[in-house]
C-alpha cells in the first residue's frame, strides 16, 4: 500500500488574513471613535476641574474665616490673661502686705514679751536689792550720803550712747564741771567712755596732768565729744580699776550713765567686787561715785531698765565707799 503524499502547511491562508484585517479595521475604528469624542471629553474634563477649583475656592474661604475667628478669640484671649495676670500681681502685692503687717505684729509681741520678762527679771533682782538693803540698814556705819573728796586721782567714766548725748549731754557737761570743782588741786584726771575709750588717746593708759589748761581742754573736748557706746558701764569700770589701780593712790571712779540694757545686776557686783578688793580696815581699792540721768522717765517702755540702772548705780557706790546721785531733772 503506498503511503499518501502530505499537503503543504500555508502559514498566511485567507483566513487568518481576514482575522488580522479585522483586527485592524476595529483598531481603526476605536480611533476613529475616539476622536470624534474628542472634544466632550475635554469639556467634561474641563468642567469638573472648575467644580474642583470652585470647592477648593470655598474651603479657603471657610479657612479664612476660621482662622479670623480664632485669632479674634485668640486676642480676647490674651487680654484676660493679662488682666489675670495683673489681678494676681495686685493679690500678691496685697499679700506681702499682709505678712509685713503680721511680721510687725509678731516683732511686737515678741518685743513686749522680752520686756515684761526683762520687767519680771528686775523685779526679782529688787527683791533680793530690798532685803540687802534692809541688811545694810542694820550696820550704822553704812553710808547714806555726801560725796568722800579725799581723793588724789579721779576718773570719769561717761556713757556716750545716744540717748544721752541727744537728752542728757548738756546736764553731764555741767555736772563734770561742778565734780572737778569739788578738787580744785588733783594728780592725775583721765576721762574714758562706758566702753573703756578715752577722750585723749594720747593718755591711754597714763594720768592726764592736773592743770587749769587742762581742765579747760576736758571740757570743752566734753561738749562735742561721741564714742561708741552699747549703754552698760560695765566695761568702763572695770577696766578703770584693771589699768590704773596702784596700792600707794586714792583714786575716785565717777559713772555717769542713764541705761543698763543688758546683764546681770548680782553678776556684775560680784564681778567689781572681785577686783575692787578691801584692804585689812576694809578701804576698796577705789571709791566708784554714780551719777543717774533720767533719760528713760522721758520713754515709758525703759521702766525696767531705768530700774536696773538705778539699783546697779547704788550698790556700787554703796559696795565701793562712794555715794549715788540720782538726778530728777535734765534741766
């Protein structure tokens, strides 16, 4: 049996041509299709672009009132703060106020407190002051007045605080004058503050010579004369008695003073005491004389120091052979 002749393969028959030409023919077409429609596409496009443009033109302008209404509450804003601000400073001014005025009341009370215990204290030391006075009554060879000028050197010791030389200077100028008086011939003057400062510096430690020059010099350098003081004689006594003690000299202390601000009254005569040592017939090394000035009756709060001052002064002068002086005028 003989085999078939096999037909030939045609690649391009007539129907795929047909199939490509339709293929082309409907790709034409589209385009013409296209084109044509060309022109409603762009004013569709065109439309819907405004509409956009139109919206976005609309929230801007929503933007832009918002924005106006925030930055108007914005400023009412700021002006509340400020006045809040300025409420505050006037509340904290009135606060501070408050607090100084309740500062000034507590220093008050505290200050009257610190003087009716400083009262209460010298009460206490009168008691004790009355009951030794009474014991000294006993003895008849205790002094009660007149002032011994049976020294041969005298020192004043003057309180230069300001309430004296601002109510009492005029009253000490002249009673320095009438003490030096009672000794017209001397050795030896010296002249220092309650502190222990002289009023010659170039005498420190050493007598002023006895002349009427001299004296002349005391007192007018007297009438200007201002040292620190801190209103207790203390320091000036005892340094007085420390310095210029010798066993061969009469030598007379003079106090003047109007204040003892602080200290204890029993504290300090047991302390001149100490140093003002008796001899075997019962002489002190130095005779302390007091003068009182009455400054304080002039202020009703110094009660209690006045008081102080007043004791102090008289047992001195009791303690230590010499006489108190407690004068009742300034004038």
């Amino acid at each position: 049996m003989m085999k078939g002749r096999r037909r030939g393969v045609e690649v391009f028959n007539l129907s795929f041509l047909d199939v490509i030409s339709c293929g082309f023919g409907a790709i034409i077409l589209l385009l013409v299709l296209t084109l044509a429609l060309e022109p409603a596409t762009m004013v569709r496009i065109m439309a819907d672009l405004m509409g956009n443009a139109e919206q976005v033109r609309l929230e801007r302008e929503k933007l832009v009132a918002e924005s106006q209404r925030l930055n108007q509450q914005l400023a009412v804003s700021r002006r509340e703060l400020q006045s809040m601000q300025q409420a505050f400073t006037q509340l904290n001014q009135q606060w501070l106020s408050v607090l100084d005025k309740d500062s000034a009341a507590q220093r008050k009370i505290e200050e009257q407190l610190r003087m009716q215990r400083m009262l209460e204290q010298a009460n206490a030391e009168v008691k004790t002051l009355l009951s030794h006075a009474a014991q000294q009554a006993l003895n008849p060879d205790a002094k009660i007045g007149g002032i011994p000028v049976d020294s041969e050197y005298i020192i004043f010791i003057i309180d230069t605080s300001g309430s004296m030389l601002s109510a009492a200077w005029p009253k000490v100028n002249k009673k320095v004058e009438e003490v030096l008086s009672v000794y017209p011939n001397v050795k030896g003057i010296q002249v220092i503050n309650d502190m222990g400062s002289y009023m010659f510096g170039e005498y420190a430690g050493r007598w002023i010579p006895d002349t009427p020059a001299r004296r002349k010099e005391v007192l007018r350098r007297l009438r200007n004369w201002n040292s620190f003081s801190n209103s207790s004689p203390v320091e000036g006594v005892t340094h007085a008695i420390q310095q210029y003690f010798k066993g061969d000299k009469q030598i007379s202390l003079y106090v003047f003073g109007d204040d003892f601000s602080s200290g204890n009254i029993n504290a300090v005569i047991h302390e001149v005491a100490r140093m003002n040592k008796k001899d075997s017939s019962g002489k002190p090394k130095v005779r302390i004389h007091t003068f009182g000035f009455p400054v304080l009756f002039l202020h009703p709060i110094g009660q209690a120091n006045r008081m102080r001052f007043a004791h102090l002064m008289r047992l001195l002068a009791e303690q230590n052979a010499g006489s108190f002086v407690g004068l009742t005028k300034l004038k």
